[in-house]
C-alpha cells in the first residue's frame, strides 16, 4: 500500500496511516516558513510537536507548542502552523472526521498566492 506525500512551499507532509474516519500525517515545515491560514468543513485537527517550535493561530488565538505538546484544531476553525525558529519543525498530525480529503479546505490567506487546494 503507497501512501500519500507532497511537497508545499511551507515544506512537505507524509501520510503515516489512513482508515475510516481518520488520517495521520508527519508534517515537517521549514525554518521561516508558515503554512495558509484555513479552514475544514469536515474534520478536526490534533498536532503533537515532535521537534522544534510551533506558532499556532487557532481563530485569531496564538498558542506556542513545543515538543511533546499538542494543540487541537476543532472542526471549521481558523487554523494555521508557523515556524518561526532556525530549525525544522516537525508534526504529527491526526484529522478525525467523516471525509479527510486533500480537497477539504479553505484557504483564508496564503503566503504563496494559492487559492484552492492543491491535491
């Protein structure tokens, strides 16, 4: 079984696992990078910092987790990972929900003038 990866501005993602209602994924984001500012409709997020420093803004709250912590994303929040540190940045993240398609977003602001999502 080949599981889903990508490359993004902000770094990459890797699928980990994927079953019904859930999907887990290691998202390295680079030193200075930050990924869109966006929305789901039809699942929530949980990140837990495995290294590095992440800048969280959860519907316009920051929240700074470092390794070890997590922060929770419910569904339809405003949400968006930033690495403002020298080193990379690494997350686990599951998405619990329904439907967890790469197509299930909406990007409020993007750093790299994108606009719908990129599959």
């Amino acid at each position: 079984m080949s599981l889903d990866s990508a490359q993004r501005p902000w770094g990459s993602w890797h699928v980990l696992d994927v079953g019904p209602g859930y999907k887990v994924k290691r998202m390295h984001v680079s030193p200075g990078e930050r990924m869109s500012y966006q929305t789901h409709s039809h699942r929530s997020e949980h990140w837990v910092v495995i290294f590095g420093i992440a800048t969280c803004l959860i519907d316009g709250e920051l929240q700074v987790a470092r390794p070890g912590e997590s922060v929770d994303v419910p569904v339809g929040a405003a949400h968006r990972i930033s690495n403002e540190h020298s080193e990379d940045l690494v997350i686990i993240e599951v998405q619990h929900g329904a439907y967890t398609g790469e197509d299930d977003i909406c990007r409020l602001a993007d750093d790299y003038g994108r606009h719908e999502a990129e599959v």
